[in-house]
C-alpha cells in the first residue's frame, strides 16, 4: 500500500473501527498475560521474574491503547 491511500485509509476512521481495535488490543493484552503466566507457572518460574520480562511489552499495548482512545474521544469532538 502506498503512503496516499495509507492516509485515505486512515481519514475514513470512524470511532466504532477505533473501539474495535481497542477491544482487541485489550483482549490480546489479556490473553498475552494469561498465557505467559500459564506457561511461565508449568516452567515452574517466579512471577515476579515473568512480570519483569513481560512489563516492557504491557507498556507497549498500553501506549498503543491510550493513543487510541485519544484519538477516538477526538473523533467523538469532531462529530
């Protein structure tokens, strides 16, 4: 895809697309979590160790998910 239709593309974001893409962050956030912890507790590891490993990539799903809402309460402004 080239950068104009990359933009066309993003211009026609309504707030529900933004919702969805939220939830679904919020579901693999989720599911990321579980599943490190389930595979962490079978490898008998620390939690507090897995936690450590996995906060850098939380921070990341978290970022992404602020900035979207940010962007979705501006989408909810300016219709």
């Amino acid at each position: 895809m080239d950068e104009a239709s990359e933009l066309t593309t993003t211009d026609n974001v309504n707030a529900q697309d933004v919702a969805e893409v939220i939830a679904e962050l919020e579901q693999y956030r989720e599911r990321l979590v579980q599943e490190t912890m389930e595979t962490a507790k079978r490898a008998k590891l620390m939690r507090v160790n897995v936690m450590a490993k996995l906060e850098p990539e939380l921070a990341k799903i978290d970022s992404a998910i602020q900035e979207l809402r940010n962007h979705q309460a501006a989408l909810n402004v300016s219709n």
